[in-house]
C-alpha cells in the first residue's frame, strides 16, 4: 500500500522528459550507504541536507524510469523512504515533540499510527504517517502535521458544542460573497465564485462561503431542513460544519413541539414515537422502586437515548434519523413490550401496583401506559377509557380526597 501511495505520488509529479537522463539499465550511483552521512548529533552542515535533497531526486527519476511494479522499482521506493526519513532527521536533529498540545482550545495528541491514509485538515495535503508527525484533537478529531499546529486559526468545535449547544435553525441562511468581503468565512482567504484566485464553497448549514481548503464538498444532513421540510437529503458543508454536526448528532436540544408543532399531524411515525416515549415515562416509577428491576437494569436498555427516560418533548438529529428510517420504532417497540411484560407478568410486586376500575369495577388489572386506560390528570387514577369519558361525575378517587379535606376540620373544630 506505502508502495502505491509513493508512486502515484511520483506519477502525479512526474518531471518532463530529459534526452540527457541515462537509461533504467545504467547503474546510479546514488551515494546512498549507510554511513554516508552518520555524524556526531548536533554537527551535520548544510551541505548534507543539499546532497541528500539531491539523491531524494535522483531516487524519483530512477522509480519513474524503472519498468512498473518490478523488483528494482519497488527497492528504489523503500529507498526513498529511508532518505525522506533520514533528510527529516537532519533538518529536526533533536526534535522531541510534547505528547500533548493545547492550541485554541483544541487538545492535539501525537499519533502513534503510521498510517498514510489521513489527511491534513489544514493544509490538505496526504499525511506521511512513516515520515511526518502529525495530531490529532480529541475533542473534535482535526488531524494536521505538527508544522501546520501554529498556522491553525479556528477554534475546537468541541468547545462550542460545551457552551453553545444549538442548531442554526434557518435553512441556509446565505448572506452573500460581499457581507464577507470576498473572504473565507474560516481562514479569510480571497474567494470568489469564478474560482479566482479560490473557489468559493457554500456551506449549506451556515450559509456561509468558503475556500477549499476549508470547505471539502463533505455532505451532511441539515437539521433546519429536518424540522421544517422533513428533508433528509445531504447537503454539502463545510469542515468546522461537519465536525459540529457530528459531535451534536446525538444531543437532545430540539424541542419540536416548540420549533414546528405542526410537524406531528404530517408525520405519523413522530405520533407514534411519542406515544411510547409517554408510555415509557409512565412505566419508569414502576422500576425505580423494583428491586428485580433494577438487578435487571432494564432501564439501561435505552441508555444510549437517556433522554427517553426524563422527558417526552427533546428529540436528537439522530432520533430524527432514525424515526425516518424506521429503525427507532422497531427497536422502541420492542423495548416497550420488554418493559410492559416485566410490569405485568413478570413481577408480582409491580403487578400489585395496578388499577382497578372504580367506575365499572369489571374488567383486568388496569395499568397507566394500558391502551385502552385514561389517566386522571389530578390524581392518577387509572379507568377504562370508555367508562371515563362517558361517565358525567367526577373521578371517585378525586371525590373521596375532597370529602377527606372537609372532614379534617370540622373535626378540628370539635
């Protein structure tokens, strides 16, 4: 793979034709021993880093003129490795970079992978896992050389993420090239759309336009475009964009009952979400207080949505996703049925804390997440569904607390 990555490099590169250049069959000497430039640490002299520049040239006219994928090519390109190894040597003889560094709030560690397949998020050019050292955040995962860490000029996403953690809710919300003075939104380099001297990028989450080196033409799908249009296309965005989209993915700020009410009677899945996210709530005081339940952490079972449990209103991009998908109502059903079976088969202390129907006083145990149950709102009671609405009088259960209040202090009185 090192071998490809080298040569289509070359091949990309290539230098014109030269009459003058020997024939592949000549034996090149390269001055490439061992030895031919060990000295002492600290006393290498500017010609060294010359003449090896020099046989680093002379080893990639040879690659290109060898015949391809033959023994003498590929040996040629380990020998190119080993000279862009020992040139990096030279030129940082007693480089001893820190494991971590903190630069605009982005927390970069060394990487320890050798792998050649990364690229630098701010320069954008291949990074050399065998010759170049390189970081990477571990809040926002920007990867770049260690030589491109000063020149980084956009703060850690992650960090607004922490302080800001809310969606841009306005589709595309464009601004125009002359509100941004023909500048990139990031990294203020010249832009415009007749891609001189840059070719400008709209971000299609900010709105916003961009270089190419800040704006890769990565697509992601748009939250504002979500809630308003239930539209789950990808659009383009830029870098800082995908990196906030992505670490929001799974936070639960969007209150959709607030943002766009009439999405509910447009989208039956969403109905049918909240119906049994309201169940849930409703089977949740029936666990907490089950000393099988939680042996059995059958809470846990939505751990990765934990919001599920507190509350029926917040929602996450990736709730929205999957809602579409269809992938959240099967495995929120199935969930559902777990929880309902434990509470009314499985366990005999939570099946003791059902309902009886004072209104017919007829019929199965009744429970609060029940289909076919109404829920009164002051007391918790839990009736038939038919015998709730069409009964006229007021909830026994209500009745009996208010004539207790009356009772209590008229016999104070006495």
């Amino acid at each position: 793979m090192l071998f490809c990555e080298v040569y289509a490099e070359l091949k990309t590169d290539a230098y014109p034709s030269d009459t003058n250049l020997q024939t592949a069959d000549r034996t090149m000497d390269l001055g490439l021993a061992e030895d031919h430039f060990s000295r002492p640490v600290g006393s290498f002299i500017a010609s060294d880093i010359e003449r090896l520049k020099q046989a680093i040239e002379e080893c990639k006219r040879l690659i290109l003129e060898l015949p391809e994928h033959s023994e003498r090519q590929k040996d040629a390109v380990v020998r190119l490795i080993h000279l862009r190894l020992k040139l990096q040597d030279l030129q940082d003889p007693n480089e001893d970079e820190p494991s971590l560094q903190v630069v605009l709030e982005h927390r970069f560690y060394k990487e320890k992978s050798k792998s050649v397949k990364q690229t630098c998020d701010k320069c954008s050019t291949i990074i050399w896992g065998l010759i170049q050292t390189w970081y990477t955040c571990s809040g926002c995962y920007y990867r770049c050389h260690s030589k491109c860490l000063n020149l980084i000029t956009k703060p850690c996403v992650r960090s607004k993420v922490s302080h800001q953690s809310e969606y841009e809710l306005n589709i595309c919300p464009e601004i125009g090239l002359d509100s941004q003075d023909y500048r990139c939104a990031e990294c203020r380099a010249l832009i415009s759309l007749r891609g001189i001297p840059n070719e400008a990028r709209q971000c299609d989450y900010t709105g916003q336009y961009y270089c190419s080196n800040c704006h890769w033409n990565d697509t992601a799908i748009i939250p504002a475009r979500v809630i308003h249009n239930w539209e789950f296309d990808t659009k383009k965005v830029c870098r800082s964009s995908l990196r906030y989209l992505n670490l929001m993915m799974s936070r639960p700020v969007l209150k959709l009952k607030e943002i766009n009410p009439l999405l509910f009677n447009f989208v039956e899945e969403l109905v049918e979400i909240r119906k049994l996210r309201q169940d849930i709530l409703l089977m949740k005081p029936y666990f907490i207080t089950c000393k099988e339940a939680m042996e059995a952490r059958l809470l846990l079972q939505l751990q990765d949505r934990q919001h599920f449990v507190e509350n029926d209103e917040m929602y996450s991009l990736q709730d929205l996703i999957d809602i579409y998908s269809g992938r959240l109502s099967c495995s929120l059903t199935e969930i559902h049925t777990t929880f309902a079976k434990h509470i009314k088969l499985d366990c005999e202390k939570c099946q003791a804390k059902g309902f009886v129907c004072e209104l017919c006083k007829e019929g199965d145990i009744l429970f609060p997440f029940d289909s076919h149950t109404s829920v009164c709102k002051d007391c918790s009671a839990v009736f038939h569904r038919d015998c709730y609405y069409d009964n006229s009088t007021t909830c026994p259960k209500c009745a009996r607390m208010s004539e207790r209040k009356q009772t209590v202090p008229d016999v104070c009185e006495k």
